[in-house]
C-alpha cells in the first residue's frame, strides 16, 4: 500500500513538473515555482525539481533562491551538472564571479564534451581574470580624485580649425607677442607680427569650445537647461539620434551640483489641491517613459514627479533616460525627485548593460562620472510627512528612525549590509518577522515590521518599487505597503503591465494608474551586457 502511494507521489509530482514548464514557457515564472513546489513536496529526491525552480528564481531576479535551489539539486545528485550550472548562473548574475567560476569548472567536469559549457567556463575565467586585473590597479578610495572636477563642459566642442597649430604652439605665440610688446616697444613690423601672433592664437582658443556647426541635434543656449531644449532632446532620442557629449557633460555636471547639496532623505511637500506621482523602476525602458509622460504629462512644478530608483540597466535607452531625467532635474529641480536604486551602482552596471551602453554611446570617462554622481542620489524621501518612499524596503533590526535615514553616508558604492543596503535591496514577505532575502543581498520583511516602521515615524504608508509585478504593482501588508512598477513587459518577456501612482493632498490616498508596453526600436535588452550575461538570458 505504501509503495502505490509512492509511485501515485512520483507520478502527481510529474504532472506538478509538465504544468511548471508550460508556466515556465509563458514566462509565467511566479506559478511555475508555485507549481514545481508542488513537485518538490511530493518527491523531493528529484534533482530537476529543484534545478528548475532554481531556474524560474532566476528569471525573477531572485538570486538567493536560486542558489538555495541549485544547491539543494547538487546535494540530492552531485552528479547532475544543470544543478552547478544554475548555481553558476545566478552567482553570475550577483557579480559573484569567483564562486561561479568553480560551478562551471565542475560544469566542464561532469560534460567534457558539451560545447555550451566551455564557451561559459572560457566568459567566466575572463570575468575573473578582468577582476582580478582590476583589483590590482585600483586606486584606494581615499586617494580618488572626482572625475566631475576633472571636466569643464565649456571647453568640449569641435577640434582646432587650424590643424597646424597645436595647443602648446597657440599659446607660445600668444605669451611671445605680449612678451614682444613689453621688452622691446611697438616698430611697425613687430606690431604687425603681435597682432598676428594673438589673432592666430585667439582663433584657435576660441574656436576649441564651439559645437561643430554640422551638428543638428538639440542645443543648450547657455548655462540654463529649458524646457524647449528637453523637449527636442526627447525628439532626438526618439528618433534614435544622439546629443552632443557637451551637452551631455552639462546635464550631468548640473545635476551632480543640484544632488550633492541634498541631504540623503528629503522631505517633499505637497500643497494641498496639488498632487505628486510616483513611478518605480524604468530599467532603461525609454519608450515606455515617453508613454508615461504622454499619459501624465510632462515634469513641472505643477506636475512633479517621484522617480524610485532603477532609471538604468536591463533596458537598452539607459543612456537617453538617465540624461532625460536629469534634464529635468536641471530644468526645475522641484518638478522632478530622484532617488538611488540598487542598480545605480557599479557592481549592477558592470554587469546589466549601462556601463557599456554608456562606452558604446558616450565614452570611457561618461562610466565613471555616472558612478560618480550615482553616489550622490538621496535614498529616500517621505511625503508630506505620510508616506515614505524608497527603492527596496525596510530594516534587518526595529527601532530605525527617520533621523537615522538621514544621518546615513551616502556618497559611496552601496554597502553589503546595513542600512543603506537595506533601504536599496530588501523585499515584502507575506509571512510576519524576517527572513533570508530570496536575492541573496538583503532581508524580507512583514507585515508586522512594516507597521511598527511606520508607528514609530508616524508615517501612514510605505511606498517602494524593485520588483517587477503582473500589473505593475501590489498592495501588501493589510493596505501599509505598495510595490510600484514603471517598466512594463519588463525585459520584452514578463508580460507584465507597469504602473504610477498619483497622490493628491490633503488625504495622499493613492490613485494608481496602470498601462502596457509600447513598440521600441529593435535593439533588444541586455544589448550592451556583459557577454557572459548575454549566454544566460
């Protein structure tokens, strides 16, 4: 009788598998867990099983879990190479290239002779050896010098009219024309010979910090960032053209300016018969921004927005949302707020496509002077002292301020733990306390540490966005907490529909809008990954 309960276990089990790889097929990822947990319940010996759930983890972005997963496939059969794999993977996608260079050395172990495995196994030995490189010549933080005071936008323009005269010869004959005058007096073949001297060397000093007449694309007349100009910016990236690096230096420089004198959790404030929206992650989904603008209007004073993080990455028009809301925030720093994701940081770039997107599109010293100024976003922001906005979630101990928020040391690369990581990386969880976060950085929290946050700050609701949701956002935690998520059809295959919300005081009840995806050029996300990436998505 036992036996035929167990064979009745293995067969339901398998039915469980069938229907989680037809979820897993409509990138129905959420159900096909669901579904491949209900296999693993009745028969937990199958190595698959967990390999799988590992896999549609992943899809998720939940890396923990899928580590979790593959190690459990590789306790169950240490012979079954997809369970290293998997867990190579999603190590992979957490930058962790060192543990996962030894699951696809074992890989490479288990399938000699699997081609798909020494391509992978070759791109991770590259990662790591580009690592390794890197460590070696880092300079140590306290001896970096900022790359924003290393750029002066004015001087970035055409190339020297006069290619036969190179910078150092301009200036020689401009000092040896004054020189001239002051030694020696002022005969007539010699002033003409200053008078030459300077103009030639005025010229070409002048000439230096123009844009090139053939360039069409959006001008900034100025110091000043309008509106007309962000508008034609908008249009140019639209039509796929690109905007001028001087242009581009200005817009980021300003805004490095505008961020570095913000404290790290700013309080906005909403007069009432006025609204607020906010969206959650855009992940480089430009198109879908212009939708959102087009649905909402355009940022202003009487229509600000809230912007929660994750503007990059994933998406391949990383480069033209990042100067899109910075434009703004130029333009009119309080029609427009913006706060730091976990994906506006090196590690996250590196890997999902901005740092490259940036090189292929702007240049080498554009990576660095994100990375910089990334580390001067604010983490947070409360609304009309009601509803508290932040990219990831809540706090691995009780008893965290307001006041402790804003006491935090922003200005660097995001922390593997504490506050400042927690605020970037942790995630809801249905069940009440905390738990390991399934992305393997981080924590979950519950329903009860969300109200006892929001009882001590005498806050009403916790807003926060970094994962994606079927329509576009969620409401959790007996009404206290809201997921928001902007990019719909997030990576072209969630499926999803992306969402923003609109606050309106006095009462801030939350109005939510939600919308679908619209057609973007093809050019596909991940475009400018890493390759190693690329091979997993």
């Amino acid at each position: 009788m036992e036996s035929k309960n167990e064979n009745s276990d293995v067969l339901h089990a398998e039915e469980f598998k069938n229907q989680a790889n037809e979820a897993f097929k409509g990138h129905k990822f959420s159900s096909a867990i669901v579904l491949y947990t209900k296999a693993i319940e009745l028969n937990g010996n199958n190595a698959v099983y967990w390999a799988n759930r590992a896999f549609a983890h992943t899809k998720l972005e939940e890396y923990g879990s899928a580590i979790q997963d593959a190690s459990k496939a590789i306790e169950v059969d240490s012979k079954y190479s997809k369970g290293y794999y998997r867990r190579g993977a999603a190590y992979l996608a957490m930058g962790k290239f060192k543990d996962a260079l030894k699951d696809f050395q074992q890989v490479k172990r288990l399938s000699p002779n699997d081609p798909d495995a020494t391509r992978k196994l070759r791109e991770c030995e590259k990662a790591v050896m580009k690592l390794k490189f890197e460590e070696a010549i880092s300079v140590p933080v306290s001896e970096r010098r900022s790359v924003a005071e290393s750029v002066d936008f004015h001087t970035i323009g055409n190339k020297p009219r006069s290619s036969f005269m190179p910078t150092k010869t301009a200036l020689a004959a401009v000092v040896a024309a004054v020189m001239v005058v002051a030694v020696r007096g002022f005969a007539t073949t010699e002033i003409l010979m200053v008078l030459v001297s300077v103009v030639l060397g005025a010229f070409w000093w002048g000439s230096s910090g123009k844009v090139e007449p053939q360039y069409s694309g959006a001008r900034i007349e100025g110091e000043e960032i309008s509106l007309d100009f962000v508008k034609t910016m908008m249009e140019d990236f639209k039509n796929q053209k690109t905007l001028h690096k001087r242009y581009a230096y200005q817009i980021v420089l300003q805004t490095r300016q505008i961020l570095l004198a913000l404290p790290s959790l700013i309080d906005i404030s909403v007069p009432n018969g006025k609204h607020i929206t906010v969206c959650g992650d855009v992940h480089g989904q430009f198109y879908d921004l212009l939708n959102i603008f087009e649905l909402n209007g355009l940022p202003s004073e009487e229509n600000p927005y809230l912007f929660n993080g994750d503007f990059v990455d994933r998406g391949s028009f990383s480069v033209e949302i990042i100067l899109t809301l910075f434009a703004f925030k130029c333009m009119s720093p309080s029609s427009i707020y913006l706060a730091r994701g976990n994906h506006e940081s090196k590690s996250m770039n590196k890997i999902y496509g901005f740092e490259g997107e940036v090189r292929s599109k702007l240049s080498e010293k554009f990576v660095d002077l994100f990375a910089e100024v990334f580390c001067y976003l604010p983490l947070a922001h409360v609304i009309n002292g009601k509803v508290f906005v932040v990219h990831g979630g809540l706090f691995s101990v009780d008893g965290v301020k307001l006041s402790d928020i804003r006491a935090i040391d922003r200005f660097c690369e995001p922390p593997e733990e504490g506050l400042m990581c927690e605020l970037l990386w942790s995630d809801p969880q249905p069940l009440p306390g905390r738990g390991p976060s399934k992305r393997g950085v981080g924590l979950s929290f519950g329903g009860d540490v969300t109200k006892r946050f929001l009882q001590d700050n005498n806050l009403e609701l916790l807003v926060r966005s970094h994962e994606v949701k079927d329509e576009g956002y969620e409401v959790e935690h007996d009404g206290k907490l809201i997921t928001v998520f902007s990019a719909p059809n997030y990576c072209d295959q969630m499926g999803n529909k992306g969402a923003f919300i609109r606050f309106e005081a006095p009462d801030m009840k939350p109005n939510i809008v939600t919308f679908s995806a619209v057609p973007h050029p093809d050019v596909k996300p991940m475009a400018y990954a890493n390759n190693f990436l690329r091979m997993f998505n």
